[in-house]
C-alpha cells in the first residue's frame, strides 16, 4: 500500500461524523447492502460473526417512531417525546444491528466488540460513499416492546444499535486531543 493510499484512509477516518441533520432523499439500497458486505469483515475472535443486521421498512419506521415517542413520554413527559418523535422522523434511513448472545462472558464481551467494529466499518463505508450515519444506543434499544416489534429473539440476540443513515445535510467540524495526551510509553 502506497503513502497515499494510507493518507487517503486516514482522511477517510478523521472524516466519518455522527450527522444529526439529512437530507430527506432515499439512498440507493445497493450502497446499503454493500456497506453490510464489508461490514462483516470486522474481527471476530473464533470466526462467531456474532452480528445480523436489520434493515426497516417504511411500515416499519412508522411503528418504531410511534414506540419511540411511547417510551420517552412514559420516562420524561409529552413534550420531550413528542420531540423524540418529530426528530426521529427526519431520519431517512434505518437499520438495526444486533449481537448474538453467549453463556460465556468472555465470548460475549468479545462479540459484541466484534460487532462495534463491523458498526465502525459499515459507518466508514457510507463516508467513503459520501453518506452518514448516527449510532443511536438510547433506550428504544433495550425496550422489549422494541423486540416484539421487530421480532427479534432477545433471548438470543440483542441490540447493538440503531443505525440512522442517509445524506448529510452538514458535517461538523471535530477536534481531538493531541496525540501525546493519549498515549504512554512503558518501558
């Protein structure tokens, strides 16, 4: 791999943002099915592949904003969920991306960074695509209401995420800390 090539990644990298804001047109379900092909290729230790991704209708978008203003009402009033709702209904896309669950803890914990990785990998691809997303954990996720929606087994699966998709409408801008601050050498 050539200097450029490595710089041109690492663009790709400092470039991918979590977008709140989209453009409300459709995205070609190609690049979506493409993303989750080379999402698959995150690591997974013993090859479990402990990810399944979901992928919305439009029915079911509707029912999952609907639960979405019934479970942030019933924890923080009317008014905040029925932004919630308002909010969730800009989102073109949606995708649900869950982790299979194990008896052992090691396991577990290993798959479900197997999964945060293939997220990672799937959110880059759209970048490249000039696409975003956002990686929504908030409490629709762990809501069984959710699951029966879906009809998820959350008895064998669990959810990871909620993966928001489309065009931005705007990238933010985004600083880190230096290099030096996160790094320490031991001897």
């Amino acid at each position: 791999m050539s200097y450029e090539s490595l710089q041109q990644l690492a663009i790709t990298i400092r470039g991918r943002r979590t977008i709140k804001m989209f453009e409300q047109r459709s995205v070609d379900p190609n690049i979506i099915k493409d993303a989750i092909e080379v999402a698959r290729w995150a690591p997974n230790h013993h090859l479990t592949e402990p990810w399944h991704f979901y992928l919305l209708n439009d029915d079911v978008i509707k029912r999952s904003i609907d639960l979405i203003r019934i479970i942030v009402t019933e924890k923080k009033g009317e008014e905040i969920g029925n932004f919630k709702a308002q909010d969730a209904k800009k989102r073109p896309g949606w995708l649900i991306v869950t982790c299979k669950k194990s008896e052992d803890e090691l396991t577990q914990q290993e798959d479900y960074a197997s999964v945060c990785c293939a997220i990672q990998n799937f959110s880059l691809y759209l970048s490249e695509a000039k696409l975003a997303s956002k990686w929504a954990t908030g409490p629709i996720i762990r809501d069984q209401r959710y699951y029966e929606l879906l009809d998820i087994d959350s008895n064998k699966e669990f959810i990871v995420g909620l993966i928001w998709y489309g065009y931005p409408k705007i990238l933010p801008k985004q600083n880190r800390k230096e290099i030096d601050e996160i790094i320490t050498y031991i001897d």
